[in-house]
C-alpha cells in the first residue's frame, strides 16, 4: 500500500465516508469529523505512518490537503 492509499484509507476509515469526497474535505464539513473524530484521524494517520505529531500539527490540520501539507513535514511524500 502506497501514502496515498493509508492516507485515503485512514479518513475513509474515521469518517465512514466515500473516496470521491475526499479532495474537497475539511474539518467540520461532514457531522464525522468533529473534535473525536479529529482524533480518531489523527491517531489513525500516526500509526499508519509511524509518527508522532506535534500540537500545533494536530491544531492545523484542518482539510484533506492541509494534512498532505503537514505530513510533508514528516517526510510523508506523496
């Protein structure tokens, strides 16, 4: 499995949602993806790719894309 597929999966995962929607999503646009479901991503998305991220990543990852943009940071290539 390829980062962009744990990537998918994990918030497909969380949000019990369809592929299609993902390009497009961010926090609180879908009821699933509130402050627990928040988490449950996150913890979802740190042991798929075996990372820790800091608070202020967690505080600013707000949609779909900005998570790509902060897993950069982590050395995440997609």
């Amino acid at each position: 499995m390829d980062n962009v597929e744990k990537y998918d999966k994990a918030f497909l995962e969380a949000f019990s949602i369809e592929k299609k929607v993902l390009q497009d999503l961010v926090y609180n646009k879908i009821e699933q993806w509130d402050s627990i479901g928040h988490m449950t991503l996150i913890s979802d998305i740190e042991d798929k790719f075996k990372i820790t991220f800091e608070t202020d990543d967690v505080v600013d990852f707000s949609s779909y894309k900005k998570g790509k943009a902060i897993l950069k940071k982590y050395k995440i290539d997609f």
